[in-house]
C-alpha cells in the first residue's frame, strides 16, 4: 500500500493514497468514537481505526499513544491497568461523561465542515 503521512492535531497518521486526506485534529475524534462503545486498550483502539476503515486508517503508537495521553490530560478518557486479552498488562481507556460531550461537539463540527465541502465540490 502507498502512504503518505498526514497531519493530524499535532499528530501523524498513515492513510492510503487511494483515501482521501484526512481534516486535521481528527485523530481524537476517531478514538473517542472508538471508545464510544466500551473501553479499550491502545492497541485495540488501532487495530478498530484500522478494521472499520478497511486498512486506511493506520495509526502509529507515535501518535496513538500522545493523542491518548492528551485526551487523559483534558478529562476526555479516564485510564486503568488490566490484562489484555493474551494475559499482559494493559492500559485500558474509557470515555468520561465529558468525552462523550466532547465526542458530540467534534462530531458535529467535523459533520459540518464536511457538509461545506460538500457544497463547494457540488458547486463545481
């Protein structure tokens, strides 16, 4: 698969040539609608970005792992240690009431940003 890294609020993220390029501060939105469901840990989170999309969205611990830590800072997530489905120790994240807040405003924000580009490419 071709990629190219793109932008995302601070963070990088591989998407497929064949996709189309992501909005930038897009990556905490998709993993608070990945959470949106039920806690994960890390790799979980990835492993759903990059199954639901079809292997287009493929995000690295590089980025994974600080936009987690944001989300944390800001009250998004809240974090406990568990054991992983194979038995490791792992950091399970789950959305906190002001996450799922903050999963509405993005969601709609980025719902309206694509409706915009809708037009403009309508108009065309």
């Amino acid at each position: 698969m071709i990629t190219h890294r793109q932008t995302m609020g601070g963070s990088r993220v591989n998407v497929s040539r064949e996709s189309p390029d992501l909005l930038p501060g897009t990556l905490d939105l998709l993993i608070l609608g990945a959470l949106a469901h039920g806690s994960k840990h890390g790799y979980a989170i990835a492993d759903h970005l990059k199954s639901v999309s079809g292997d287009v969205l493929q995000v690295g611990e590089s980025s994974l792992y600080p936009a987690l830590q944001r989300l944390l800072l800001n009250g998004f997530v809240k974090a406990e240690w568990g054991a992983s489905e194979n038995n490791r120790r792992a950091r399970y994240y789950t959305l906190t009431a002001n996450g799922r807040k903050q999963l509405r405003t993005e969601r709609g924000e980025f719902d309206r940003i694509i409706l915009a580009i809708q037009k403009v490419l309508e108009a065309v």
